[in-house]
C-alpha cells in the first residue's frame, strides 16, 4: 500500500515535509500566485491492483484506500461515500447525471474531507479539531470529530444558514459566530498558530483551499464515478466551486486511474461559481483568480466566496475546462426545477452545475451528444430559505373540499380535471 512521502504544490511542485498541511507553497505566493498542496505518495496510488480487486467493503469510500493516505482499519468514518449516481432525463439537458451526495452522513459532500482530515488528524496527535464555515464544512468537521472523539472548534459568521448552524451544534461542536468574515480566519488562525489545532478548512488568505488530506478523499468520488459507467468516462464533470477543493481532488483522482490503465481519459471540468473571478481568470494568462466583491451575498452561501483559488484555476485549465458565473435567479429556478422533475432537493449552491450545463449546451461548448456528471454536493434541507421565495406559499384552506379544489386553482393552477 502506497504511503503519503510529501507534499507538492498544485502549481510548481515544489516539494514540502508531510506534516507541512497548514501552510501553502511559500514560493508561488512569493511569486503572487498563492497554491495549496496535495500529497504525494511513496508509490503509485492503486499500483499492483486491478479494478475487479477494488473490494466492495468496507462500505465506504475507504474501499479505495489503496489511492488514499490512511488504510480502512484506521479510517474515522461515518459510513460515507457510495453515493448514488442518478439519470435525469427530465431536465431537458441532455445526457446529464446527478452525483447525489446529499445521502452522505451529514447530507453534504464534505463528508469525504472530514473523513480524510480527521483520520489524518489522528495519526498526527491532533488534540483540537476547527474549521471556518459557512456550514457544510463546519457540520462534517464536527460530526467526524465527534467519531473520533476529539473537541471541534467551528467558527461560522452571522449571515449562515440556521439549520447549518444547529446541525453543527448538534455534532457537539463549539461554535462561534463573528460578524466579519474575516474574523474567522483571524481566529482559527491563532488557533492553529498559537495552540497547535489542526484545520479541516482555510483559514488564511488569499485562500487556496482546504486541507490535504482531507482532499484526497474527493478523488473517491472519480472513482464512483467511472465505476458506475463500467469504466468509461463521461466527458464533462460539472461542479459547484467555492475553493475547488473537490475539483482538484475529482481530477487527481481520474488522472490516478488513467495512470494504472484503468481508464482511457479524463473529463474536462467545468467551475460553475458564483463570482465569476476563475472565469475572468480563464479569460486571460492570469496566475491568480482575481478578487470579485459582490454589492449583495449570494443565495449559494456555499460557493459565495468573491475569489477563486489557484487549485481551481489549475484544473480547469489543465483539463480543457471551463468557468461559468452563475446568477441566484437561475439558482432559483433550479432548485425548484430538479425538485419538480427529478424528486431532488439540492440547496442552492447544488444547483449551479445544471445552469452551467444549460448555458454550455446552449453556447456548443458542450456538445449536444456529451455525457455529463453535474455534482449535487449538499440537500435542500440545508438552506431552506430560497423554497419561500420561489414558491408560493401554501394556503390555509377552511370550509369544504370545494375550497380545497379553488386553492390548489388559484394558488398551483391545478385543475382535479
């Protein structure tokens, strides 16, 4: 089994000690282009097996830990990963499939990391846990924590989402709420300066994503992905992005694959963000995503980030990808469409891949013909706000069931025929 020997940068690859998970390359932020690391391992991930050895237990995403830092017997694990990979022939795009990973333990995809860092975290001697979140990353910080028996900081800001923040709570979490941003860092920061607590998420900028380890167990994902398709590849993966950290770690995880012969290609990537700075970046020979403040917050709370990383900026690139900046109308109006056609219900930055799809298809930039895998990272349940908004609200019917009959008419135009 292959074993974790260092770290790379994304970027230049230069080498650095396995324990250097909290920093980034010192070189290219020298050089303005500030890049996370990924891990590098003593042998080639995966090398010796073939893919009918891959074993269907545990059942987990540590089924794969022949491609991961950590072996099965030591993992922190909730039972995540082995998500469902759904058709969606009902959205009018295509060949499109959904990677459902609501149905991971805390709902949400980030599940994956938290497994990752958390059993790493133990093997390092971590003895404090914390994470800065808006809440996905929060509530899986805190509910691996929990497993592995370790207290967990969360550090979230005033505008998250309440659900998030109860989940988080529930986990036993210590969260904090700050009213700037910024404050999150600045705290979790000390922490992890001062006090030697271990991060699952950024906690400096520029930011250039999450946690190391924690990210290889995105490349799981991949691996699901082109198992599920007998081994062929689809042609695009499509992705909500905030840092990219499931980006990056999807497009390690194929190139890993292509590297044993298990697949013929990989698929090109698509960004669908909010901000719309990996995009402009793409537009030019730009090192770094540029900064784009917004006058409002997103309803995509998840991705609602102003910049772009350079992990992001790098897959994209390197794949013959692309970057869409999504708008919160067409959020809007997916969350409602995949909810109505597909019996989904994503949370609103779950979404941005189907209006990125929708535009490509439109533009020609994906092919008519193209097989696509949109990533549902989180449930509805989640952030449950954008439902009033686009919806009507549900009547309250006194009388007979003839009212019954008029209010499912005025409100949902529905006629019983």
């Amino acid at each position: 089994m292959p074993q974790p020997s260092a770290l790379a940068c994304v970027r230049c690859g230069t080498r650095y000690p396995i324990d250097h998970y909290a920093q980034d390359c010192p070189n290219c932020r020298t050089a303005g282009a500030p890049s996370n690391l990924t891990v590098v391992y003593d042998s080639q991930p995966g090398a010796g097996l073939s893919r009918s050895d891959v074993p269907r237990r545990p059942a987990s995403l540590w089924r794969w830990d022949a491609f991961l830092p950590a072996r099965a017997d030591d993992a922190v694990s909730l039972g995540e990963g082995n998500t469902p990979l759904l058709p969606a022939p009902s959205l009018g795009l295509g060949d499109v499939w959904v990677k459902d990973e609501s149905r991971n333990p805390t709902w949400s995809f980030k599940d994956r990391l938290a497994s990752g860092a958390l059993t790493m975290a133990r093997r390092f001697g971590a003895t404090v846990i914390t994470s800065s979140s808006s809440g996905n990353a929060g509530a899986a910080a805190a509910a691996y924590a929990a497993k592995a028996g370790l207290p967990c900081v969360v550090f979230t800001f005033a505008g998250a989402s309440p659900p998030l923040v109860a989940q988080m709570r529930a986990y036993g979490a210590m969260v904090v709420v700050v009213e700037d941003k910024a404050d999150r860092w600045r705290f979790q920061s000390a922490g992890v300066r001062e006090l030697g607590w271990y991060p699952t998420s950024p906690f400096f900028g520029p930011v250039v994503g999450s946690n190391p380890y924690g990210m290889e167990g995105y490349k799981t994902i991949a691996f699901e992905i082109a198992e599920a398709f007998d081994w062929e590849v689809p042609d695009w993966c499509v992705l909500p992005v905030c840092y990219g950290d499931a980006l990056l770690g999807m497009w390690k995880g194929f190139e890993e694959l292509k590297a044993l012969g298990w697949i013929a290609r990989t698929p090109r990537f698509v960004a669908a963000e909010v901000s719309g700075s990996i995009a402009t970046a793409m537009a030019s020979d730009a090192a770094m995503p540029p900064d784009h403040p917004r006058n409002a917050p997103s309803i995509a709370t998840s991705i609602g980030a102003s910049q772009g990383t350079v992990q992001a900026l790098e897959v994209v690139r390197r794949s013959r990808g692309a970057a869409v900046a999504i708008d919160d109308d067409a959020l809007a109006r997916w969350v409602v469409t995949l909810g109505a056609k597909e019996g989904l219900w994503p949370e609103p930055s779950s979404v941005a891949p189907f209006a990125a799809i929708e535009r490509l298809r439109a533009q020609g930039v994906i092919a008519s013909d193209a097989r696509v895998v949109a990533l549902m990272t989180a449930g509805g349940l989640k952030d449950p706000a954008v439902i009033d908004t686009a919806l009507p609200a549900a009547p309250l019917v006194r009388g007979g069931f003839v009212d019954v009959l008029k209010a499912l008419r005025d409100v949902y135009g529905f006629s019983h025929g």
